[in-house]
C-alpha cells in the first residue's frame, strides 16, 4: 500500500466524548474488548473500573451509550467535573462519622439519580403494586429535584441549606411533616427505587472523577462515601433482582488516595482494571498493537497490520512497534495521539528522522501538557508544577537523583519540594527508578509494574518523549540504552 492509504486511517480522537460525537465507528468497530469488559459492565456483578488517565475508561461508556438501544438499555452518564464538596456538609443534619454521613448522602443522591431515570420510563412496573416510585418522583418534580441536569445541581437541590430554605412542608404518602426530615426522605427514596423494575436495564455512569484528583481530606472522604455507597446499591439492586446498575469510572492513582478500610475489598470483589502493558509478546498479539490494527482495518475496510505494511521493521536499533510504544505511557491515548502526529509526516519508507520529528511534536503539543494536567490537583500548587519541570531540565541528564535534585535546587534558588513532587511524577509515568544489578540497569516504571512504588533511594530516570523536551543528556540516542524491558 502507498503513503496515502495510512493517512486515510482515523486512529482516534483525544478523548472518548469526540470520538462518540465525530467518528462513533471507532467505538462501535474500532473498540477492542478482549476480556468482555462491556459484557461484564452491562451484566456483571463489577461496577468500579479504574485506570491511568486515558487507559479508556470513558470509552467504556460511549460505547454502551452507542449500543443502548440493541441491548435494550437506559444509559446516563454524570460527571463530577463541576461538584461542590462542600454541599456534603449539608446534606445530614446528624452528626455522624464521615463514612457514614457520605455514605449515606451518595445514596440520597444515586438513588434520585435512578428515579431520573425511572421517571423516563413509561412502562416501569411497581413490585409491589403501590406504585410508590411515581408517587416519589411527582413529589420530588414538585420539589423541582427533577428533572436533573447535572450532578453538581442535584446535590445541590438535596442538601439541607437549599431544601430547607424553599420548603417548608413535604408530603410522603398523604403525611404532612411541618419538619423537613432527611431520615424520611433518604427511606422514601430508597423504598421507591427497590419498588420498582424498569423495562429496560438501566445503567448510571458516573465519570469525570479524573478532573477531581485531589490532596484534601474532605473530598476524599466524599468520594470514598461513592464507592461504598455505589457498593451498596449495586448489591441491593442484584439481591432483588432490580435491572439497575451503578458505575463509577475511577483514576488509579485517585483511588490509591482513598483511605477506606474496606477499599481493597470492594477493588478485589467489584474493580476492574484498565492495564494495557504487555511484554515478550510478538507485536501483532499486543493488545495496544491489535487496537491500532482494528482501527485501521475500520478506515481501511480489510484486514491489515500496519507495522508491517507501513513501517520498516526495525527503528533505532529496535524493533519499530517497541520503539514507538517506548514513547508512550502504554495507554490508548498517549499511543493515539502519537499515531496521528507520525500520520501527519508519513512518508514511504518511513526512516528514524521521520519518527523522530513526529515524537518532538507530540512530547511538546501533548504528553507534557498531559503530564502537567494529571499534576494539578495532587501537587501543592501550579507553581511547584513548573518548578519541578524546570529543575529536572536544569540538571541536563536524564539520569539523577533525589539527592542530586535537592543539591540543585538549593544551589539555583528554587523552592520546589522534591521530596513530595517526584512520586507524584513516578505514579504518572514521567520518571521511573533505575538501579544497576550485575551490571544491567534494570528500569522500573509505573505503567509497566502497578504495584510498584517510587524508591527515593535509587536513581530516577525522565521518561524518553520528555528527555527531548526538557533537553536533556541523551535524548533520542539512549533509546537503545534505556529499554524498559
């Protein structure tokens, strides 16, 4: 094939929400799902799935939204983006533990949530013939709850300052209570949902926790109050066999965060992980390889490898498939956003200058503002964001150490706190540890070894399409030196 066949090949856009609203093929026949992760998703008891930024957890969603109607499904997704922590505070006017009180507040919201839903179904059937969820949901359209717009607006609705000062009286099942009553309204919301079997399956998706990340306890709390409250609800609605489902899409390093006791209970029995590296395998049986091929054979309309009908077989003393992914974080995103910059300068034969040119293009329009965003939220301030940048160009090698990090940013005035800044880069894959065994480095990488923790003992290594940008010693001529495997 010549050189315009792989320009017409649509790898991807940069998130799954432009993918669904320009080019919904790609998460149609385009989408890779080698373990039945959507099958699990849709009729599986699993209900938490996590991974790093742009592994794919929102393309999970698209798709089922794209396929809702074959699947006899009703699909909503809510976002976290815009929600006011703070509104928790008001939402239970008992003073309760933190667990409890969030607990219990998530359910009050998720299950108004679902009644949304129900309120959209003409055909919902009450169990218990009392029709008690359209009793609640007129009450709560009274309220002006619903219809709901987001979930930033409905928990503001359901907490305490807002409900109590525009309602003065609340009706449930023809009883006047002259007190708002958040005990009454947290059980007449929890009888209506579990009195009532929608005619389709109904899935809620709750995303955008990825633009939530953050160091403060209050939001922790919070979003770990979701997991058990997602926990609860799930289990409730399989005990009964109530064709409803919670899904809660979570950052891995957001959800290392979350100090709950019973957190690695409900990763273990209900997490489904997004893990996309693989090694020793021949590149056309890897999964981030196999994704490119689907995509191209959607553009192309045949069966096709395109690193071997595109792309010399080898690339800077490596196999070419490996030196390309060595750019990346081993995620969809990173490896899409790449494809389209080697795309834009695709000429045949393709020869290392070339690859060259399109890694410095997407190291400097997108990894490092990609890196930086995941930082924000985690880190002290935007400011030590920059500064940490700063001082790692400053020591000119891509080999270093805390130590030597320290020295340095004493000696040039700046007033980074290194100690804090370089986990924060380990667990994003910007750095890896490197230590020397028998005289082999041997490279660890988050995106490579999940459960691997940075070590401040051992030497840190920049991670390759950012050894360029920040110009450092090395760059692309260690791409041979600096194998991760």
């Amino acid at each position: 094939m010549d050189a315009s066949s792989f320009k017409k090949i649509n790898f991807g856009e940069s998130s799954a929400e432009k993918e669904k609203a320009h080019s919904p093929n790609l998460l149609l026949e385009g989408f890779l799902d080698e373990r039945g992760d959507i099958n699990e998703v849709i009729a599986g008891a699993r209900f938490l799935i996590y991974g790093q930024k742009g592994s794919g957890k929102s393309a999970i969603c698209s798709r089922v939204e794209l396929i809702a109607d074959s699947r006899n499904l009703s699909v909503k997704t809510y976002t976290l983006e815009r929600l006011n922590y703070n509104a928790f505070e008001g939402m239970d006017a008992k003073k309760e533990a933190p667990e409890i009180k969030n607990t219990r507040s998530w359910e009050m919201v998720l299950h108004t949530a679902l009644l949304g839903m129900y309120s959209n179904d003409p055909n919902l059937k009450s169990i218990s013939g009392k029709k008690k969820a359209k009793q609640v949901i007129k009450e709560l359209q009274r309220l002006n709850i619903l219809p709901i717009d987001d979930i930033y607006s409905l928990v503001k609705k359901v907490s305490k300052s807002e409900l109590t000062a525009n309602v003065e009286v609340i009706k449930y099942k023809n009883e006047t209570q002259k007190k708002f009553d958040y005990t009454k309204l947290y059980d007449n919301l929890r009888v209506a949902v579990n009195d009532s079997q929608p005619s389709k399956k109904c899935i809620l998706f709750i995303d955008g926790l990825d633009s939530v990340i953050t160091t403060r306890d209050n939001q922790k709390n919070v979003l770990s109050g979701l997991l058990r409250a997602s926990k609860i609800i799930n289990e409730e609605m399989q005990t009964n066999s109530i064709n409803v489902k919670i899904v809660v899409l979570c950052r891995t390093d957001l959800l290392n965060m979350l100090s709950d006791p019973n957190k690695q209970k409900i990763i273990d029995d209900y997490g489904l992980e997004l893990n996309w590296y693989q090694h020793g395998l021949e590149h056309i049986n890897i999964n981030l390889i196999k994704l490119l091929n689907l995509r191209a054979k959607t553009s192309l309309e045949k069966e096709i490898d395109i690193f071997s009908e595109f792309f010399p077989k080898t690339t800077g003393n490596k196999e070419t498939f490996k030196f390309i992914l060595d750019y990346t974080r081993y995620i969809p995103r990173d490896l899409i956003r790449l494809m389209n910059e080697i795309k834009k300068m695709y000429v045949k034969p393709m020869q290392k200058n070339h690859f060259i040119t399109a890694i410095k293009e997407y190291s400097s329009n997108y990894l490092y503002g990609e890196i930086r965003d995941e930082l924000l939220g985690i880190a002290e301030s935007e400011k030590q964001v920059e500064d940490i940048f700063n001082l790692l160009s400053e020591m000119k090698k891509y080999r270093t150490s805390q130590v030597e990090l320290q020295h340095k940013a004493k000696e040039l005035g700046i007033d980074v706190n290194v100690e804090n800044m370089l986990p924060l880069l380990f667990n994003i894959g910007a750095i890896g540890n490197v230590k020397v065994i028998n005289g082999k480095n041997i490279y660890s990488f988050k995106f490579r070894e999940r459960r691997t923790v940075f070590s401040p003992k051992d030497e840190i290594v920049i991670h390759l399409a950012l050894q360029n940008l920040l110009k450092v010693r090395g760059g692309y001529e260690n791409v041979k030196e600096i194998d991760y495997d």
